[in-house]
C-alpha cells in the first residue's frame, strides 16, 4: 500500500482503549494537518462511528468505517478473544494488514489478545520465535529504545539476541543513528554478573559474527543516563523497569507541584519558571511516548497505551505511520537474513513493509 | 551485647567502599552528637586508622581499632574473597558479630563478597533458604520497604514468601506500621499475570495461613505511588528497579537543574524556590537512604553503597544501630516459627539480636 502514488492506510481498532472510540476520531483530527495524504480504515461499530464523524468533518474524508460486530474486552485472556473475538474490531483491523489493505494497525486495546492476534494473523519472522514490544523512550542525553517491554514473560537466550537485532534496526530508522550501540540490562557490568539467560545472549552477541555494537551490560541507573541506544531485555523485567521509570517520573512531579504550592514565596517563584517547568514536564509526558510496536511480524502493529487520550492515541498513529513510511519491517528481514542465514526468509509483502 | 547498661557496639569494615577509610571515620563522627552511647569495632589496617584518628579525637573516644592484614577488593570474586581474604577487614567485622563483640556490622565493600562471608560466618536462619537484601525507599505516599534487592538472581516461590515474612517485620519495625500491607511485584495486578514463581508465591500468601495482609501483585507504577508498605520481588528484577527509580531521579533532577539555568527570568525565578527545591532534593537524596540489611542471616549486616560518601556511611550506620536496638532478627525468627512450623529454631544468641 505504500508504493509512490498511493497513499499510506493504518487500520485502527476504533473500539479499544478505556476512551475509545472518541479519543480515537479525536486523534485523527489532530494528526491531519501533519499527515494530509495518510488514510485510515476504521474498524468499529458503525452506527457509533459514522455519528461521531459528523462532529468531524475533516476526519470523514480520511477514512473509511468498517463494521466489526463484537470487541475485545479488557479481561479477555488471550484464548478467549482468540476463540471468541473473530468479528472483533481487533481482529479485523489485523486481519486488514494481513491482507494488505493496510500497512499498520494501531490498537490500544487489550495488550495480550493483540499479541495473540497478531501472531495468529499475521505471523512471525522467518528468524524470530517471539515478537517483543519496542518502544522508543527519554533518557538524560536523549530518545533511546527499548524492547521487550511485556510482551514475553519468560526469554531464552537466543530470543534475547533476535531483540538485539530487531531493535538495532529499529533505532537506525526510528533515530536516524547510523550505528546505534547496543547492551543489555543487567545487574551489574562485569561479564560475569546476571542469570545465564543474560551471560549466554552477551556471548553470542560479543562474538562478532553480529553486525551489531553491542557494548555488554547496562544497569538500570546507566541506561537513564543514555548508555546505549538500545536497551534490550525480557518482557518481566522491561515491563517492570518501564513502570517503575513513568511511576517515579510521576511521584516527581507531584512532589514538585507540591513544593510550588508550598508558600506564597514558591508561587511567585514559580510565575517566572513555569515556561520552563511547563518544557520539562512536556518532555516528561508519556503521551509523547505513546505507542510501542510489536516487532518481528510480518506486519506492523502498534499497541497504544489503554488509559491514553486523543494526543496519545495520535502519536502512537504517527509511529506507524513513520515505521510503515520507511519500511521498517523490510529492514529487518534483511538484518535477520544476514545475522541467522539459514533457509531464505520469504519475500517481504506489501503487509510487511 | 544490647542487654541494658551495656553499650551497643557495632562492628565497621573500614576498608569496603570508594572513600575508605576517611568516609568511614568521618561518617562515625556526624553520628556521635545522635548516638553518644553507641561504641564501634573499627577493622583495617591499623596504622592507617591510628593516624586518621588523630584528627577526629571524639571519634578515637568511641572505638576500637582492630587491625586487619588484608582487604576485600572491588573485583574478588566471592569464591576468591572466601578463600583468599580470611585476615580482611570485612571477614574480621562479620567475625565480630558472630562471636557476640558487636551487634551488627556495616560495609560498603563488594556485595557478593560481604553476601558470601556473611552466609558462611553467620548462616541462615532457620527457616530462611537464602538471605536477601532489603532497604528502605521512598514513594509518593512515604517511605516503605523492597526486597530482594539484589542478594539473588533467581529465586524459587517459597524464596518470595520468606521475604514476604521478613519484609513486614522490617516494615513494622523500621517504619512503625502496625500492620504492614505487603504486594509482589508484577508486570500487572491480574491474578493470572506473571511467571509461575510469583504465581504461586502469591497463592501461598493469599491462603491465609500465614499472619500478612497480602494484596497481591503491584506494578512499578502503583509501587512508586505507594500501593503498599512492603514490595516482594526476586533480587535481579529488584535491582534493575532500584537502578532504574535512581537513575530517573538523576535524570529529573539534571533537567531542573538545566530548566532552572535556561534563562535569566529562570534564575531569578529559582531564587524565590529554591529552599522548596532544595528540600526536594533532599527528599531523594540517595545518600538519606543509603544501607540495605542482607535480613535472614543470624546477625545484623547492613550493605552500605560502595561509592557513598561520610554522610551516606553514617546513614547505613545508623540504620544498623536501629535494626540491633530494635531486636529485628529475633522478633523476625518468632515470627518464621509462626509461619513456618517445624522443628524449633535456634534460640537466638546475643548476636542475633
């Protein structure tokens, strides 16, 4: 779909996220003016979308409303949605990609029926045994990315080193860094420190056989400090590591609010700092940071946060836009293909640009 | 050695950490105004500790010297600090809390090294498979406690219910909450997340049989908000956490420094605040939180962070000579023969207090 002189279709789950499908049109809107030519297909309940796009005029003329019967709820396990969900707006916007009606699909609903989903339809990598979730991230020098952030509770070793692969492609494009560096997080630097699941993924990746700057381990403090441009790790401890870096993000600046509003001194004070107080929390905001993809399928799938609103939604929109745009799926087959030859990986379709 | 009229000694490698020996005898002399009964086993290298004395004549007044032929370097290996460093100012330290001369001891040496001789020296208790690393930390809500922070890479179920026990008597104690509420930390709060460990961890501790209001699993987000007194979790997921909330103050508190310095009305603006900020940083001053207890062994062992300075030493000090006046471990082994019945633990010795 994204050949010169079409334009680029994302297929949207319009029905997921706790303010879905408002924050989902809404969203839409905000992205137009920076995206005039993308078009999106809107899988949902088409009575609810179809009136809330006659609030939107401009969102109308960029999509096309496609019925799903049923949703995904928030506590379906992923066996039951699997089972269960085939007419959902989830499975159908997938389903759009598989397809090739679409070059991305954006959801923010239940994290693991996606994953399940998407498996499901669309398949993994010749190469890659599980997709992980990538995200891009701030550290104190900058955006870096990182992967697995939940999708997989349990990683071998060997999964550990495809994520390497995977996310060092995606920092290449994502961040335009010719050469990202790489490492993986652990509790200490020294080779000798972490479980053997870490030691065994460093070995390989220190080996040179990978065309990768993997610089060994990282620790918590030195991947906030911009390390590395990649941090890669397993869906337990990224997941943990992701929520503990928004949750102490959070308690700072609830404290800070509370110190301005501590005494009058303070509230003077802060009518000369707020611009730059008002930067820093933007800098801050984890709707500017929304979206992390599902990497290693044949197509790309983005997952929004659930609790997001319009903005969010957006950006998370805007980074499959970018990805499907500069072919990220592409890229990475070729990676794979020359870091695990082996049997040819298939021929990338227009759904795994 | 706590027994009334005695005073309370406690023993120091001082030789462990960057800033050895002077942080250690500078860190002792900002506590003697706070603590003028307490007495110290000062372990290392004599002459070296003789001289550094005589410029802080009300710390000589408050210890003993004992001299140590050798020294724990960063770089040991346990094996090789357990074989090769039986004459070092640690093993020497832990060896004094053993024998009954002090009521705890405090390092900022090597973890795995401290973790290793103070296994072998002083051994679990009983019912304890594996000591763990606990400290206190600071949320939205206040102060609560984590472990394991970093004593072990991978633990079983029933290692995650032992901490469970020892962490809400650490909260009780260290943070005067009558009845603690004790989480396990997880990538999200359905019972059905998660690996089989904490699964099954949380399946124990919701059965009821054990004495602990138990609300199942947290996440990072809901732990820095302050869910609960007492977050469960294995010692390499607790340890990049730890990195990753210490790394992210860092981060916050480089960019107000920057946001601040951005621009005139910004400096003068942070003339009005800057004792709100100041107190800020106090708040997430590593140094106030400095000092994990390795609980479960028969003694009080308090890890310092190795590249703390004398106000971060004496903070770990400090906190030694709460956890020994306090009676924590033998209010922790009552405890575990309540929880887990069985052949009657040891009695415990002076040093055990």
């Amino acid at each position: 779909m994204s050949t010169a002189g079409q334009p680029l279709v994302i297929a949207l789950d319009a029905m997921g996220g706790d303010q879905a499908p408002d924050m989902v049109i809404a969203g839409i809107d905000l992205l137009r003016g920076r995206h005039p030519d993308v078009r999106f297909l809107l899988f949902g309940d088409e009575p609810t979308l179809t009136g809330l796009l006659a609030k939107y005029p401009r969102v109308a003329d960029a999509v096309t409303v496609r019925h799903a019967a049923s949703v995904v709820l928030g506590e379906d396990k992923p066996s039951t949605a699997l089972r269960q969900r085939r007419d959902s707006s989830m499975r159908l916007a997938i389903e759009a990609v598989h397809k090739g009606d679409a070059a991305g699909v954006v959801s923010a609903g239940n994290t693991g029926a996606l994953m399940a989903m998407a498996k499901v339809v669309l398949r993994t990598m010749a190469g890659i045994d599980r997709p992980a979730i990538c995200s891009k991230l701030v550290s104190q020098r900058g955006p870096y990315v990182m992967l697995d952030l939940g999708a997989n509770i349990e990683c071998s070793a060997e999964n550990l080193v495809q994520f390497a692969v995977m996310g060092e492609v995606f920092a290449r494009l994502l961040l335009g860094i010719e050469r990202p560096s790489v490492g993986i997080l652990n509790v200490g630097v020294e080779e000798l420190k972490g479980n053997e699941r870490v030691q065994a993924a460093a070995a390989r990746l220190r080996d040179g056989t990978l065309p990768i700057d993997f610089r060994g381990f990282v620790e918590g403090t030195e991947m906030m400090a911009g390390a590395v441009d990649v941090v890669v790790t397993d869906g337990f401890t990224g997941n943990v590591a992701l929520k503990v870096l928004e949750g102490t993000v959070k308690m700072y600046s609830q404290f800070l609010r509370q110190a301005f509003a501590s005494s009058w001194l303070n509230r003077v004070g802060y009518l000369f700092v707020r611009g730059a107080i008002g930067a820093l929390r933007r800098k801050f905001d984890p709707r500017l940071y929304n979206g992390g993809m599902l990497v290693g399928l044949n197509g790309i799938v983005v997952k929004s946060h659930g609790g997001t609103d319009a903005l969010g939604f957006s950006t998370a929109v805007e980074f499959a836009i970018g990805l499907a745009a500069q072919g990220y799926n592409r890229q990475v087959m070729e990676e794979l293909s020359r870091a695990f030859p082996g049997p040819p990986a298939k021929p990338a379709t227009a759904a795994g640009a």
